[in-house]
C-alpha cells in the first residue's frame, strides 16, 4: 500500500488557474476487480478553472483507460471524465457537463469504447471464429452469433447493475477455458448441431468480461447513470461483432468448398485455438 499511494503522489499533475496544486492526503486502494482507485485531497476551489495531466497513462499499456473525477469538499462529483493515451488531459472549463451526466451521457463514447472493446479483445473474437470455422450454414451461424449475443448482453447488464458480480480472478481464466473447450470440441466432436446451447453458456462468461469495462470506469458508482452507457457499449460491442462476422463468414465458407480445408486446414486451426486457449488459461491462473 505505500507503494500504490506514492504511485498515487506521481500519477496526476493538477493546476488551479496555472498554479499546480500539491497533495496533503493520499489514499489508494485495490478494487473488486484488480482495479487501482487514488483518492488524492488538494487543498482549492473546485469550482475554480481547473487542470488535470495524467501522468501514468503514457506508462501504462495501450489502451487503458482512466476516469478522473473531481470532488469538492463534501466529496461530491462536481466533474468528471474519461482520460486515455490520446486524451490524458482534462480542463473543467471545457467539460461543464453535470456529475451525473458525465460519462454516463456520452452515447458516442460509450459506442466507440464497446466497438473498440471487440474489436481489441482477441480472447473474445477467438473464440467466435472457433465456433464458426467449422462450417455451418447461415442459419446455423445466425443461431451461434444470436446465442452469444444474448447471453453475454445478459451478463452484461445485471454485471453493470450491480445484481450479480464475478472477481476477474474467476471470469478471465473462464473465458480462456471456454476457448480451450471449443478449439478441442472442434477435434474430437463432428455432430455440433446443438453448438449454439453451448454458445449460450459460454457467452455469459463473456459477458462478466465485457462487463469489467464499465464497472473499471466507475459507470453505476456515485450516482453515475447506467441506462445510457450500458446500451450504447452494447450496441457497439455487437456493431464491431456484426461487421467482423460481415467480413468473416463469406470467405470462411468461400474456403469450405475447397476439399482439403474442413479436412486440414479446420483442424489446424482449432489446435492453434486450444493452444491460444491454454496459454491464457495457464497465464490467467499459474502465471499470475
């Protein structure tokens, strides 16, 4: 704990009307979800202009997020927002949207985050493309995507809510075990008919992953609106899901009538799958 409130003393610079304010208090703390909150106390107006540079974010792996909030004396919201590599700063003149609309209200950024989300979480994607390299007609794959869609937006939701929560110690070697389980299923099973039942199993873990997102933001916490920020994540997870589905079913059955490729080349695949799966099980558990 010294260590994360001296992180803390190093993570944020902050001015107020270009006078860079100094810590008096620090407290840090580790989340439910292996997430890091700094509670910093500047001695000054929060209703005066204020600046705030991250300064950790260019140390930290792309694509990490932060949520910077500033609080007053009686510890309520009076702005907040979302930092990032491309978007470290925050200016209070410039961001005059209420505590509660900030960032719940942000429909456009929520969206851009759930497209972002799938289309960076290679865990999540290979594990689709497992399930539909085998071959399967359209009707089949629209059983398979709407399966999973529905379960991880169901998981999702009362995650976000707060009904029902999983430790990420728990939901991520879940997630690499699920794909480990297809890549190997691939092997060994050639009747996959009821697929999309275990799609739907499988995709309520997935939605505990997609869920940690939003709850690492802080979105439900302190009075921060859920509707708003839920749905348009949501939206733009199964936009980024569509439109790689779009662009992955035709040349996948495209490829399925050539001979050779359910014979060969499916097999190979589906090791490569299970082999990624191991390794993510293995550096989710044991290599920790």
């Amino acid at each position: 704990r010294p260590k994360l409130e001296e992180l803390a003393r190093q993570a944020l610079e902050l001015k107020s009307n270009g006078v860079v304010l100094q810590p008096l208090a620090i407290k840090a703390s580790l989340g439910a979800i292996n997430d890091v909150e700094f509670y910093v106390t500047y001695l000054g107006d929060a209703k005066l202009p204020i600046t705030a540079r991250s300064l950790l974010l260019p140390k930290l792996a792309r694509g990490h997020k932060q949520i910077f909030s500033l609080r007053d004396e009686k510890g309520e919201a009076v702005n907040e927002q979302i930092l990032d590599e491309q978007h470290a700063t925050f200016d209070s003149a410039a961001n005059q949207t209420t505590p509660q609309a900030a960032p719940a209200s942000s429909f456009w950024e929520f969206f851009k985050l759930g497209v972002e989300h799938i289309f960076t979480g290679y865990d999540h994607l290979l594990f689709l493309f497992a399930l539909l390299v085998v071959g399967s007609t359209l009707a089949e794959a629209a059983k398979i995507i709407t399966s999973f869609t529905v379960a991880h937006s169901l998981t999702l939701a009362v995650a976000t809510l707060g009904w029902v929560s999983l430790p990420s110690t728990i939901v991520e070697p879940l997630i690499a075990a699920s794909i480990l389980y297809v890549g190997l299923e691939n092997l060994w099973h050639k009747n996959l008919r009821w697929r999309w039942v275990l799609t739907f199993a499988f995709g309520l873990i997935h939605g505990f992953g997609f869920a940690s997102v939003l709850r690492e933001l802080g979105v439900g916490e302190n009075g921060r609106g859920v509707t708003m920020p839920l749905f348009s994540f949501n939206l733009g997870v199964e936009a980024g899901q569509l439109a790689i589905a779009i662009l992955v079913l035709p040349l996948l059955w495209k490829l399925h009538q050539w001979l050779h490729f359910k014979k060969y080349v499916v097999p190979v695949c589906s090791v490569i799958v299970a082999l990624a799966g191991l390794y993510w099980l293995l550096e989710r558990t044991v290599w920790q």
